[in-house]
C-alpha cells in the first residue's frame, strides 16, 4: 500500500501556510492513505516522522517536508532514524531560505506543486553522515560546516525571530556581527583518514558540502552534486577583515575556489573529520550542534528524492 505523510511546519517562512497547504491537500482527493501532521516546536517532524515511519513499515510512504531547510533536514534525520527503504522525501519549500532545492536545478514553484510532487518521479540522492566520539550522530542533505560558518549560523537563527527579517537578511545581519567576532578558528583536519595540509590554523571555517548553496543563496560549494558519491570539502584560511569583505561577495556566487587559490583548499572525498582538544561547533543544515572530533561521511543513494513531474 502507499501512503502519504505530509509535514507541515507553521513556523517556517514569514508566513503561516498550513491551512492554506491542507486546502491544496484535500482538493487532491487521494485514492491512497494520507494524513497530516503540524509541527508544534524543534524535533517534531523528526520525531513524528521516524514514527510514522516505523507504525506502518510494510507500506511505501511519501513524506511531504512543507517547510524551510530546518524541517526537510529534521524529516531526513526521522527517515534515517527510522531505518526504512521504504519511502521517499518530497521537499515543499515555504521557508525564509529554501537553499537545498537551487541544487536540483528545477524552479522553485515545481516543488511547491503538490500536484507535481504527488505524481511525481522518485530518485536516490546522496546523504552526509557527523559522528562524533560520543555517538552523537545527524545527517544532512546539503552542508555541514565549523567554524565561523557555524558562529554565523548560530546567530541567523537569532535573527531570523525579529519581525520583517527574512532567511537571507538574517544571515547578512549575522554575517556582520560574527566579522568582529569569529574569524580565527584553531583545528587539524583528516581527509579520507589522512591529515591534510601542514597547518591546524587559524581558519576561517571549513565546510563538507553535498549540495552547493546555504545561508539564504551563499553558493559554498558550487562543483557538488548531490548524486555522485563524493563529498566536497572546502576550507578557507582566516584573512583581514578588509579582504573578508571582498571574500564574501565572490563566495556569494561561487567564485571563491577559482578566484581565492591563495586562502582556499578544494578536494572531493569519502570521509573529513575535525580534529580538537575542544568540542566544535558544527552547523547541520543551519542548526548548530556541539561534538567532538566529528567524522563526516557520504552515504552513497541512502535517500530517495521526490522530482515534481512537470505539467
């Protein structure tokens, strides 16, 4: 049997489109089982969906992520949670920034169809996997950071709760604030097990990408794709602030690792892992976690994406 789980987060975006949403979702009359689920606070879309996913284990599932990248990124961690092969992620990005689905190359609105997405094709995509020394583990569809990338990021989420502030203004606004604040970051890095460079800093910050952009449009890692097995790793040395300036509009549009060879390493691999005496702050898709010496990993197809089918 297939069913249907839609998610939907009230607070993601500026606006709260729930009925809205169930409106679309009970005009689509489904022969199929479906059900709708509303977030009430951190954690719920994970938690439910690992839930839902486990009760009806012997059915195929298509679970709706009708949000920003927080909610897609807990729906992929209650999927992976929950062990099943048997569903398929389908993004509907009503969020502030909306950053995994510019990797897929389709307009935005296509995945806001639900009609489309309904109907629409299945394909296996790519997973990051943080682990750390205490068995702390999440995954991640697009990026995964430390450094001042994680220090911004902790503070766009502080931002983003003032009133009129959207996803991309509110990491501008922490952007500038983290300028005076975090821009030298002392760790060794381990590159499919081997330490890589000479250097353990300071660093600006270091990413593991598997999808390109974050941050409200910041295109971090312009060469991924999402499908192919590897993991792009990207670090970047800490420079002056008068040069930081100039390094945020070309990493805005993905010039930075041809343009700024001097302060940038670039490599694609299996595995990266952050080496320090002290706990790192990691960014999972926008959400900061503290962990020691975390290993990122790619998992190869561990996810089924849904592809909105074009009308």
């Amino acid at each position: 049997m297939n069913r249907h789980l839609f998610i939907l987060n009230p607070a993601a975006g500026k606006k709260n489109r729930t009925e809205r949403i169930r409106a679309v979702i009970e005009k689509l009359k489904l022969q199929d089982p479906c059900d709708i689920y509303i977030t009430d606070g951190k954690y719920a879309a994970e938690k439910e969906t690992e839930r839902y996913l486990r009760e009806h284990s012997e059915d195929f599932v298509r679970v709706y992520a009708c949000g920003g990248d927080g909610t897609l990124s807990e729906v992929a961690n209650g999927i992976y949670k929950s062990g099943s092969q048997s569903c398929a992620l389908a993004v509907v990005p009503v969020g502030s920034g909306n950053d995994f689905v510019k990797s897929l190359d389709i307009p935005p609105e296509q995945f806001r169809n639900i009609n489309a997405l309904v109907c629409g094709d299945i394909v296996e995509t790519d997973l990051l996997l943080a682990k750390d020394a205490d068995e702390y583990e999440r995954v991640s569809l697009n990026i995964i950071s430390a450094g001042f990338d994680a220090a911004v990021a902790f503070g766009q989420e502080k931002f983003k709760k003032l009133p009129f502030v959207s996803g991309s203004m509110a990491y501008n606004l922490s952007l500038v604030k983290c300028v005076f604040t975090d821009t030298k970051n002392y760790f060794s890095l381990l590159v499919d097990g081997e330490k890589y460079g000479k250097s353990e800093g300071p660093f600006l910050f270091a990413i593991a990408a598997n999808g390109k952009y974050y941050g409200g449009g910041f295109k971090a890692s312009p060469y991924s794709d999402i499908s192919d097995g590897m993991l792009d790793f990207i670090r970047i040395k800490t420079v002056s602030k008068t040069k930081l300036l100039s390094l945020v509009g070309k990493f805005r549009e993905g010039r930075h690792i041809d343009e700024y060879k001097d302060i940038t390493s670039y490599t694609r691999c299996k595995s990266m892992q952050f080496v320090s005496e002290s706990p790192i702050n990691v960014n999972v898709d926008g959400e900061v976690a503290v962990m020691k010496n975390p290993i990122i990993k790619i998992l190869p197809k561990a996810i089924k994406l849904v592809i909105p089918k074009p009308e």
